[in-house]
C-alpha cells in the first residue's frame, strides 16, 4: 500500500509497470490517488541515492551542449525555446526580481537578465549551479536555501519542468507561495500526461521518466493542488516543442528505425489534436494569488 505524496490517501490503483528506459533499466509502476488524482511514481527512490538516476552523458537539461545530431537539434531548439518562455512567462510585465527554480545552467535567467529583469536562481545540481553562478555573475542558491529568501520578494516566479522532480510538494508549493508577491506571476512548465502521444506510447511514454520523474500531473489535478495552497490558474498553453522532443525519445525506448523521422511524425500529429483539446505533450500554467 502506497500513500498520495499530496493528500496521503492510501492507494492500489497502478495504471502503468514501466521500466527506467533512460537509464537505469529498473522497473517503478505509476499509481494514481483517488481522492485528489495525483499521479505518482512508486517506489520513490530515496533522497539520498536519487541523484544516480541523473548521471548520464545524455542528460541535456544540465549541459551547455552535448554531440550528434540530436543534440545541435536539441541546443538550436533551445535557443528558440528561450525566447518564447521569456515571453509567455513575462508578457505585460514590467521589469523587476524573478526567481528561476532549477534553474540549472542559467540560461533562462540569462535570457531574463538581458531583458531588465533582477534574477536569482535555485538548482540542485552543483555542477551546473556553479555554471549558472559564472554565467549571471550572482550566486545561485541550493534548494535548502530557499528559507532565506525574504516573503513577499519577487514579481514573477519560474519552475520550468521541476515541480515534477520534486519530493515534498507541499513544502515547495508554500514556499512559492511564501515568495511571490501579492500581485506577482507563477510560471510552472510540466508533461501532461493526458496528451495523445502520452496514450500512444503508453509505458514507453518517454516524458514519464521514472524515477527522475516523481509526480505526473494533468489540468485537473494542477487546477486542484495550486487552489488548494492559495493560487489562481489563470492560462494554460501548450509547449508545442516539447511533443517532438519526447516522441522521438519514446521511439528510441520502443526501439523503431528511424526513430527521429518517427518521433517529428507522431509529435505534430500530437499537436494537431491538442489545437482541438488543449492537452498538449507538456503545458505552461501561469498562476496568480487568490
């Protein structure tokens, strides 16, 4: 019997056995909570012995750029990527402090910095906070900093694909809400697992990501958590990039030919059906306080 790492309702329902494909080759199962539809990876690896599950030469979101062809497409990507972020996530915002949760080598902050905006980062990995440290010229912060950081400081909060990763939900969704001004803007980036590539890979839905990924969320489950601890969903977009990138993965770990031409296809079939319903392979809420 497993416990919701949201509402601690206890729960049998798995809905999927899949492998760590990425990496690791272990099998996790992803079960879903009853009573709040949390979905959650189990076991949960723990806090101590979950950063082997990231050491890999393939783990780009922590790396300047890697080598192939997969990943100059990936770097260029980014660079677009960047650009759209900063817009969706600052549009009709004057300039002021944003903090970038995971922020990882400091790109986005960068980006932010270049436009006005007085950044501050948090990431986990040290590699990759010293990066992003060099690169602002201001120390990012370790998550076991975020305490020190004063109420009520920032204009616009950003976790682009973390919350996903993190253990204890409830203490970081009342930090950032600690942190966020009363006028201020949360930006949260995450998979969707109601997404049609996510139903057409099933198991080998690469953006599941077991164990690296501890929480799976959808529109109603997201709408349902950030309410609950203060916050107002006000915009849900699509991440439209993110189809092709996560379809071409799951066609590595289904282990087709041409697994790229593959992964292009069934990512823009992805986001033909999501102009219609809205779930796209990952979304972008943007949040107010209530």
């Amino acid at each position: 019997m497993s416990h919701c790492p949201w509402c601690n309702t206890q729960s049998e329902h798995k809905v999927l056995e899949l492998k760590d494909y990425f990496l690791s080759q272990e099998t996790f199962h992803i079960l879903e909570c009853p009573n709040c539809h949390l979905r959650y990876t189990d076991p949960r690896p723990a806090t101590d012995k979950i950063g082997a599950y990231y050491h890999s030469d393939k783990y780009y979101s922590h790396q300047e750029a890697g080598k192939g062809l997969v990943a100059h497409l990936y770097s260029m990507v980014k660079s677009v990527n960047l650009k759209t972020k900063f817009r969706v996530a600052a549009k009709g915002m004057k300039s002021g402090k944003l903090l970038d949760i995971g922020c990882g080598i400091g790109d986005f902050l960068l980006k932010s910095k270049q436009n006005g905006w007085e950044v501050f980062g948090i990431e986990p990995d040290g590699h990759a906070r010293q990066k992003a440290s060099s690169k602002l010229q201001t120390e990012v912060l370790r998550p076991d900093e975020i305490g020190t950081l004063p109420n009520a400081s920032f204009d616009l909060i950003t976790m682009w694909h973390v919350l996903e990763h993190v253990d204890d939900l409830k203490a970081q969704i009342g930090q950032l809400h600690r942190l966020l001004k009363a006028e201020g803007r949360l930006v949260v980036a995450l998979p969707n697992f109601q997404s049609y590539d996510a139903a057409y890979y099933a198991d080998k839905w690469a953006a599941w990501d077991v164990p690296r990924h501890l929480n799976h969320f959808c529109i109603s489950s997201i709408k349902c958590i950030f309410e609950e601890r203060g916050f107002r969903l006000t915009e849900v977009r699509g991440q439209k990039w993110d189809s092709y990138y996560i379809s071409f993965l799951s066609e590595q770990y289904r282990q087709k030919r041409l697994p790229l031409l593959r992964g292009v296809f069934r990512g823009l079939i992805s986001n033909v059906k999501a102009k219609r319903s809205g779930d796209y392979s990952s979304l972008i809420y943007v949040f107010s306080k209530k």
